[in-house]
C-alpha cells in the first residue's frame, strides 16, 4: 500500500502508516472515524502531537530528570516485553506433540451429550392435560403446538433444536434427558408454565474425531508447551541472578 504523506509538520511527514497505526491503538472505537471527516480529525490530532514534540524539543524538555526516568522505565517495560515475546515466539509444535497432546487429553476434546426437542407451553396443567389428551388420540405432536402453545417455537412446531445440559431451565432440562427419542412427557412444570415435552433425538456424549478437533488441540498444545519452556526459563534464570523474595 503506497504510503501517502497526508501532512507536514517541522519537516516530518505523517503518512498513511500514521493514520493507520492511530486507529489500530483506538480500537473498537475505531469505526466512527472512518469516514472523511473522521479522518481528518485524526490527522489534526498527529498534527498536534507533533507540533507538541517540536515544542517539547525547543524548551528541552528531553533533558529534564523527570523525562529521563520515564524514559528508562519504559525502555525497561519494552525489554521485558520483548524479551518474553522472543521466549514465546521462538516455541512451536509439531504434528507429532499435536497428536500426543490430543491422545492425552481427550476428555477435553469429548463432544457434549446434545438433545433435539420440541415442546408445547401453555399457562395450567389442566390445558396440557386436555392437550395431551388430544395428542393421544391421535393430533400430531407439531400440529398441537402451533395450535395451542404460547411459545415462540409453536411456530416451527414446537421444535427448539439440538441444545445441552445445562441450557435449560432445571425442571425441564432434567426430563429432557431422562427421555428416550420418540417419548413425550408431560405437563412438566417451570417458572414459564406448563410444558408437554416430545424428544427427537439425543445424542450421548463422545469422543471427538483428532482431524475435527486438530487446530485446537494445536492451539492447547502450543500453550501448554510455552507455558512449560515460561517455568524452564524461570528456573534457569533464578540459578544465574540472585533473587530474594521479601
């Protein structure tokens, strides 16, 4: 990308790469600046901040003590941090610690047991009751919902889709997975009223495929690898230089 100058101040150029360098340090806020004006708003604030170092410079400023502490600790911030980025960046993984690391942690990588379920809400037990009857007698399970219930899936049939333990409120997450496909339970209770529950499939828990799951476990291994070279460098670094924790 040509790297425009968009000003000139005391003989130094601000340029795109300024421009841009200002909105990535901004962040989320980033966007209300993007259009035209925006822009120039924050090509006048480059401006003054280099009119504020040219200023700076001509009451010397550089040279006052205050100015040279500041400076040397955040030259020695900026060396750790480069240092620690060095230590970290230099760690990788290969396919092999990849697939090792995964062998051993499956448990993190199982797939959650999942539930696929519709329901029918109404406001007593007496309605779902009468409703229930109804299904009973032969009105299908989708039709009964968009007929009667007061959720906002009665039009989709009643239907929730694939959900897990948990997402539910108690009441009806636990007798979601007491249920065996096919079964409707009912009424059920919860602080939302009453519900007649029809499962459509569940899915227990498993163990998940290495390929499915290869770039997190890649992302977990790394992590795990530099977070051990971090306490293999501590220990070395501490029979080198003495420290004493007071």
């Amino acid at each position: 990308m040509e790297n425009k100058i968009l000003a000139v101040v005391d003989g130094r150029n601000i340029t795109d790469a300024d421009l841009y360098e200002l909105l990535q340090s901004i962040g989320q806020g980033a966007s209300q600046f993007q259009s035209p004006e925006g822009q120039k708003q924050l090509v006048n604030e480059l401006v003054m901040q280099e009119l504020l170092y040219s200023d700076a410079l001509s009451q010397d400023f550089d040279k006052e003590p205050a100015y040279l502490q500041a400076l040397e600790r955040m030259k020695k911030s900026l060396l750790k941090q480069y240092a620690m980025n060095k230590l970290l960046t230099a760690v990788h993984v290969s396919a092999e610690e990849v697939k090792a690391y995964y062998e051993a942690h499956k448990d993190a990588f199982k797939t959650p047991e999942t539930a696929s379920a519709s329901h029918i809400l109404v406001a007593t037990e007496d309605e779902a009751t009468h409703i229930l009857t109804e299904i009973q007698n032969g009105l299908a399970f989708d039709e009964a919902a968009k007929k009667y219930s007061t959720c906002p899936s009665s039009a989709q049939g009643g239907a929730l889709g694939e959900f897990t333990r948990g997402r539910m409120v108690p009441e009806f997450d636990k007798a979601v997975f007491a249920m065996t496909p096919g079964e409707i339970a009912g009424p059920i209770q919860t602080q939302f009223g009453y519900h007649l529950i029809q499962l459509d499939q569940l899915v227990k828990e498993g163990e998940a495929d290495f390929e499915a799951v290869k770039a997190k476990a890649s992302e977990q291994c790394l992590l795990a690898k530099r977070q051990d070279i971090y306490i293999q460098k501590q220990e070395e670094l501490q029979k080198i230089y003495n420290v004493e924790i007071k």
